[in-house]
C-alpha cells in the first residue's frame, strides 16, 4: 500500500512539473504596433500589462517620442480610452546612474501615461533598453516612473535599424 502511494506522489509530482514546465513564461517582450511591419517598425511598445510599459516610436526624421505609462497596463488598450485632459509637466529624466535632466513632457492623468515628445526622453527609454538600466521619470505634478524595460529583442532591433535608415536618410536630404 505505501509503494502504491509513494509512486502516486511521484506520479502527481511530475505532472505537474511537466505542466509547469509546458506553460508558456509571462512575457515582456517588444511588439510592433498593430498594422506595423514587424521587420521594419516606426511604432513598438511593450506587451506586459503587469508592468509599467513603453511606446517607442520613430518618424520619417528618425525622431524618437516615447510615451510611458505610470502604471501597469495594456498600452493598446490604454490608448483606445477617452482622455481629454492633458498638461504641460516638469519632469526630471535618468537612465542607470546618470544625473538626471529637466525636461518637458505632457501628464495625462486619466490614462496614468506620459507622453514625452523629446527625442532626449525616447532616446533614454531606448537606452535604458539596451543597457539593462533603470528607467527613472520624476513628474512634478504627475505620477513618477520607475521602470526597467524588456531587453531588446528582435522587433527592437528592427526599429532600431529603420529609425537609424530615416535619419541618415534625413542627414543627406
């Protein structure tokens, strides 16, 4: 009897290690924006909604922006919402242990997302990326960031060589 109920204990046990091991991971990955060529993106965000994300996105200049939610979200979903009200903030921006720099950006409170038009802002969200580094955005009347985004993968590294395509391209016209 005790052998029939040690090996049904192994039994039990390694299911569910092979159904632990078969669950797909909870991901934080890059993404391209919806309708975006996924090899050649101007728009990529992060797709964890249990984490504060990023949307990175890169124009015809090779102009970065970066929108960044203060708290955790689908940033698709989060932008599909009605969000009339926005301000003009103060906000100091670091990325790892640099000092950190005063800038512009734009707080919309209903949606919890800051909406930052300066490349310096977009260009330390990419850095902080590639670097593993955290992400620090301190808004003066608004919700502060603190956030370490996922390591850059391949729809990363896509946006990356179409948003330097543009600006070379912009540099020769």
């Amino acid at each position: 009897m005790t052998k029939k109920r040690n090996s049904a204990r192994i039994s039990t046990i390694a299911i569910s290690i092979a159904t632990v091991v078969a669950l797909p991971a909870a991901a934080n990955d890059w993404t391209a924006w919806a309708d975006q060529d996924a090899t050649a993106p101007r728009v990529i965000y992060t797709d964890d909604s249990t984490v504060l994300g990023a949307v990175l996105a890169c124009n015809d200049a090779g102009h970065l922006t970066a929108m960044i939610s203060t708290q955790p979200a689908s940033l698709p979903e989060l932008l599909k919402k009605n969000a009339p009200y926005k301000r003009s903030e103060k906000a100091r921006v670091s990325a790892g242990d640099q000092s950190p720099e005063d800038v512009k950006v734009t707080w919309i409170p209903a949606i919890n997302l800051v909406q930052a038009n300066s490349h310096m802002v977009a260009a330390k969200v990419f850095n902080a990326t590639v670097m593993r580094e955290q992400f620090k955005l301190d808004v003066k009347h608004g919700e502060d960031v603190d956030a370490r985004f996922p390591p850059p993968n391949d729809v990363f590294q896509a946006f990356a060589d179409t948003c330097q395509k543009s600006r070379t391209a912009a540099d020769k016209s």
